[in-house]
C-alpha cells in the first residue's frame, strides 16, 4: 500500500518523503489560479446581479457578503476534513462546491431566484476556505528550508487567476441571452471540475494517527507569542489590503475620476498582490518570517501614506500597487511564521485555526470600510488604517525578544 493517500495510519515513506515536491507545488499552483478564477467572477458579477435579482437595491451586495462570511466560517471545517481523511480528500470537497457555486448560480440567474444565488454563494466560500490551504499544503510538499519557496510558488497563481476571471466573464457573460452571466456561471463550474482533476495527482501523505488525534489542545497552542504573532500580521496584513482594497474604488469615483481609472487601478493592484510570489519565498529564506512580514506591513504604511498625500490618479495607483506588495509580503511572512508554530500533527488545525481568524476579520473590514468612507472621507479610511499596523509592528518587536528565532512547542 502506497504511504501517500493510503490511510488514516500510514505515514510517508522516509526514504524519500518529498518525492513528488516539484509535481505537487505544480499542480497546486495550477490549481490555485483555476480557484482564483472562480473567486474574481465572484467579484466581478455579484453584485451587478444582486443588483438585478434583489427585492431591495440595499441587498444589491449580501451575495458577495455571504461569500466572505461562507469562506471564514468553512476554514474549521476544512481543517478537520484534511485532518481526518487527508487533504486531498479536503480538494475534493472543495472543489465540488466550485461546482455547485457555479451551477446553482447559473440557475438562480435563470430563474430569476435572488435568494438561490445568495444560497450559492455559502459554497463558494467553502471553496475558497479550501483553497486558503493550498499554501499550506504546498509547505507539506517541501523539507523545511523550501517551504517558505514551495508557499510561495503556489501563491503565485495568483497572477494567472487576475488574468483567466476578468477574461472568462468578457467571453461568456452574453453566451444566453437574456441571462446575463448565466452562461459564465457555468463556465466557472468547468473550471472548477478541471481544478478537481488537477488536484487529484496531488500525491500527499495521509494523516497519522497522532494527527487525528491532534496534539496539544488549541488553547495552549494559541498562547505561544509565536503564533500570536503570526496571527497579528496575517489579520493586519489581510484586513487593512480588503479594507483599503474595497474603499478604493469608491473613493476614486467620489474624487471625479472615471471608472475606468478605477478598473486599471485594481488590476494593477492584483497584479502587485501576486507577482512578488515568484521570489518572495526566497526573501524568506534569506532573511526570515518576521523580517518579511515587517517589511510587509512597511510597505501597507506607506501605501496610506501616499495615499494621504493626494487625490489624483497617480497617488491612488501608487497606493494600490504599495498595498498589493505589502499584502503579499506580510501575508506570505505570517504563513511562514505559522509553520513555526505548531508540531506535525498539529499542523491542520492550528492552519485551520489562523485561517479562521484572519478571514474572519477580514470579512468584518470589508462591511467597515464603505460606511466609514462614506461617513468620513478616504483620508479617514486611511489614518485608520495606521491604527492596527502599530499594533502589528509591536507585536513583532516584542515577539522577537520574548521568543528564540524558532519556536515549536
């Protein structure tokens, strides 16, 4: 019997543990540009066909809302069916909610049923909280010295998925008319299923039994300033890119800019997000989590700081670029950190766990920002956002004198 995928007791050969490294980042980077596809359709029509299907022009945004909150809320659940039946078996899940997002979509547009699309919406954040541990899965792939590399590569399909989203929704958004976005909704289904098979040569080793089993209790695994730390910078890393991200648009179309300075905006700002990953996992290397992950947060400062500079397209283009490399600097850092933090069998629930509370902080500074910008101006929204940056760098600081440079347990 096969150590990888085989059962709950087996264990990887220790010949040659990392075996299929190279194919397994791959596939997951594969993978992770097929899932992000899915994630900008979402982005990208929900809330134009909530405008269109909602008894109520206020509710034009729940179905992109209820995907935020569907994500954080299925991060434990896929957690704990990585940690009992592999992670595969996790993909699988995952993906065929990819699927059913974009069937029940499809559906819900030609049935003119606003409250089946929000219903699917539930699981296409259950897909993206899969997706959430591709990363993490990716650093199972590699021995320790790579895996900051091998997380790093698989965020890197990112750049591909700002590419495939924005061009599946121009080619199929008026395939059946007079359902607009129908057909891209089932197009997003087909992406999904090739992400399914994809992911179904990921050969990874099945969880041990001391992994069911779970090692430490959660509670004194969270008390470590290790993980407390990583927590901080993947919360403030997340939330401040979602917070500023979401507010952008908005305030360039309050500032009198056209909305096609808006769109450019954005994709050079996905751009950013992702495409430091093609070395980033080597800064890590080099020079460590932490220092990474300050540099990350550095750079979020100074996106707001340029932003409070001025108004004109230049400074929020700047902003925008400053606050995608910030966030991949400060997000991929604190992953790093996390796998600091736990000991083998600990690793999908304390995985799971960060996840948890970094998205679903990120999913109440997403409400946050439109009410405060429209209460109180971008510079507002900007000062803020220094607020819980000081609160990162300190605990940095302080993390780097309590603890040793590493810190399992």
């Amino acid at each position: 019997m096969s150590s990888l995928e085989a059962g709950p007791d087996t264990a990887a050969a220790p010949a040659r543990p990392h075996a299929h490294e190279r194919g397994n980042v791959l596939r997951l980077a594969v993978a992770q540009a097929l899932a992000g596809a899915n994630a900008v359709v979402i982005y990208a029509t929900g809330a134009i066909v909530g405008n269109t299907l909602a008894p109520d022009p206020a509710l034009a945004t729940l179905p992109i809302s209820i995907f935020v909150v569907g994500m954080a809320l299925c991060t434990l659940p896929a957690g704990a069916i990585a940690r009992r039946h592999g992670r595969r078996a996790a993909f699988m899940a995952g993906t065929g909610c990819g699927v059913l997002v974009g069937l029940l979509s499809a559906l819900g547009v030609v049935l003119g049923s606003f409250w089946l699309f929000c219903a699917a919406m539930i699981f296409g954040g259950a897909y993206a909280a899969v997706v959430l541990s591709f990363r993490f899965a990716a650093a199972d792939c590699a021995p320790p010295e790579r895996r900051p590399r091998a997380m790093s590569a698989v965020m890197a399909g990112g750049v591909f998925a700002g590419v495939i989203g924005p061009q599946l929704v121009i080619h199929t958004m008026t395939l059946w008319p007079p359902h607009l976005f129908a057909a891209t909704y089932l197009a997003q289904a087909a992406v999904a299923a090739v992400s399914a098979l994809v992911l179904v040569g990921v050969q990874l080793p099945m969880s041990s039994a001391a992994e069911v089993a779970g090692g430490r209790p959660l509670g004194a695994i969270a008390r470590q300033p290790c993980f407390i730390t990583a927590v901080i910078c993947g919360l403030v890393s997340y939330l401040l890119m979602n917070f500023l991200m979401t507010a952008a648009p908005l305030a360039m179309r309050l500032c009198g800019l056209p909305q096609e300075t808006a769109n450019l905006g954005l994709q050079w700002h996905v751009i950013a997000m992702y495409a430091p990953s093609f070395f980033t996992g080597r800064l890590i290397t080099r020079f460590g989590a932490p220092r990474m992950a300050t540099a990350g947060l550095a750079l979020i400062a100074a996106a707001s700081a340029v932003g409070l500079a001025g108004m004109d397209v230049a400074h929020f283009w700047v902003s925008l670029i400053l606050l995608g490399v910030g966030w991949n600097f400060g997000f991929l850092g604190a992953s790093a950190l996390v796998l600091e933090c736990h000991r083998p069998e600990e690793k999908t629930r304390v995985q799971s766990l960060n996840d948890f509370i970094v998205f679903g902080t990120m999913a109440v500074g997403s409400f946050a920002s439109g009410g405060l910008l429209t209460a109180y101006g971008w510079n507002t929204v900007l000062w803020v956002s220094f607020l819980p940056l000081a609160v990162a760098l300190a605990a940095l600081a302080a993390t780097a004198v309590l603890r040793p440079a590493r810190q399992v347990g």
